[in-house]
C-alpha cells in the first residue's frame, strides 16, 4: 500500500508545485479541475450510500461558487471583501431550490445535501486562488499551505504508525491517533518555518509562521475527519479509486477544505 502512494506522489507532487510556479491561468485551471472531480466523488458518495442529491446542480451551482469567491476577493488597497461573493452565494442558494421546487420529487434532503457539496467543495477550495493571487507573495503562502499539509500528513502516517497508542475517534478514522496527530501539528510547524525562512523571512516573523503552520496543521486534520464522517455515513473507506494509495481527489485534497479559507482570511488580516 505503501510503494502506490509514494508513486502516485512522485507524479502528484511535481505537477501541484508546477501548477503554484506558473499561477494564471494554468492554476485557475488546475484548482477548478480538482473543484470539479471532487464534486464528482463527492456526488459518488452520497449515491452509493443512497442519500439524495442534484448532481446537475452540484456542478452548475459550483461554479457560480468558484465564480463568487474569486471575484469577492479582497482588494488589497481597501483591505476587505466585495459583496459579489455574497451575492453569489444568494444565487447559489437560490438556485438549488429553484431547481428543487421545479423537480418532481421534491425533496429537502437534497436541496441540503447539494448546498452542503457546493459549499464545502468550491467555495472552500476556490480560496486556493484567492491565496495565489496575493500580492506580493501569494504564490510564497500557496507553497507553505501544501508543504505544510504534506508534512502534516506524512509526520502523522509515520508517528502514528510507530508509536499511535491512543485512538483519536475510532468510530470516525479508526487509524488515526493522538500521537500522530501530536507528530504530524510537530512536523507540520517545523516545514511552516522552514518554508518562511527559505521563502520570505524578512516579510513576516517566525512567530507568525508558526502561527500559521499551527492553523494549517490542526485544521488540516480536522477537515480530514470531518470528510471521513462523510465517507462513513455512506458505508466507504476511499472517495473513488483514481489516486492508487491516495483513495480519489475527494481525498486527497480533504484537508485543504477548511485550511484554505480560514487562512486567506487570517493573511488577509495578518499581512
């Protein structure tokens, strides 16, 4: 199981760090991709575990969500958030149950299942955009969030493989552990600093790096299980088989559903 994941990564990485280097375009293009794939098995779920949901909509009303929070990002001159995001997401919600009412077999499961997937996928990952496009180092904190992720996620594989005692939530994640979690915040920290020592040490201080490899770390993890609790009520282990080691995109991306947000907005009012 190991020797797939670290081929998969050899292929994986390279390509997301390419992806950050040349921002524009081929990176709008890149995070929308992974938008819409998550969608994808993010309606697989929740039809395999046969809860209802509009996957036409999913897809419609996501885009109107990348749409809104990137247009609704902050202009750096003034400092905070259009209200075009807002009014996409009115749109966005609107929309659902415009389609919900018009359907047949109406039903208000869905509409929440929907409005769920296109808040937590589009909305949530269309801040990795809004990351690159912060001047003067945007592309500089779109580096640290992957990095640190990847060594959160590798300090916790390794520590709680080798030394997980005590089970985080076992009816959630059965594997992970306290200890892994402890080992994967330690490493994660530690390639925050190192990413702001090699990237930009002049620009903000080594207290607010930690600060922010604490917030990637922690949350990181946490948006990992609340996707498992997902893929649990729905009776799967993985979100498809597209990634072999890594399940699907769903995820692998899972721990950027509440890091990305949450961290434009404190660079939006760290910086």
């Amino acid at each position: 199981m190991l020797l797939p994941r670290i081929l998969t990564a050899l292929v994986g990485v390279p390509l997301v760090l390419a992806a950050i280097y040349f921002g524009g375009i081929f990176y709008m293009a890149f995070v929308a991709a992974i938008i819409l794939l998550c969608l994808y098995e993010y309606g697989l779920i929740l039809l395999t575990a046969k809860k209802p949901v509009n996957r036409i909509s999913l897809i419609i009303f996501g885009i109107f969500m990348i749409i809104g929070a990137i247009a609704g990002r902050a202009d750096n001159q003034i400092g905070t958030p259009s209200n075009i995001a807002s009014f996409f997401m009115a749109l966005s919600l609107a929309g659902v149950f415009f389609v919900e009412i018009i359907t047949p077999s109406r039903s208000l499961e869905r509409a929440a299942n929907t409005l769920l997937g296109i808040i937590l996928i589009p909305w949530s990952l269309a801040h990795l955009i809004n990351i690159r496009l912060m001047e003067p180092y945007g592309e500089y904190f779109v580096y640290i969030l992957f990095i640190t992720v990847w060594a959160t996620d590798t300090g916790a594989y390794f520590t709680g493989r080798f030394l997980g005692k005590h089970k985080l939530n076992k009816e959630v994640s059965p594997k992970k552990t306290w200890e892994g979690a402890i080992g994967g915040t330690i490493l994660g920290v530690a390639a925050a600093l190192f990413c702001w020592d090699l990237f930009f040490p002049w620009y903000i201080t080594a207290a607010q790096a930690a600060l922010i490899g604490v917030i990637i770390s922690i949350l990181g993890q946490v948006s990992d299980l609340a996707q498992s609790v997902l893929k649990r009520s729905a009776g799967v282990k993985d979100s498809s088989n597209l990634l072999p080691g890594h399940g699907g995109f769903f995820d692998r991306f899972d721990a950027f559903l509440l890091t990305a947000p949450v961290l434009y907005y404190v660079l939006l009012y760290m910086l």
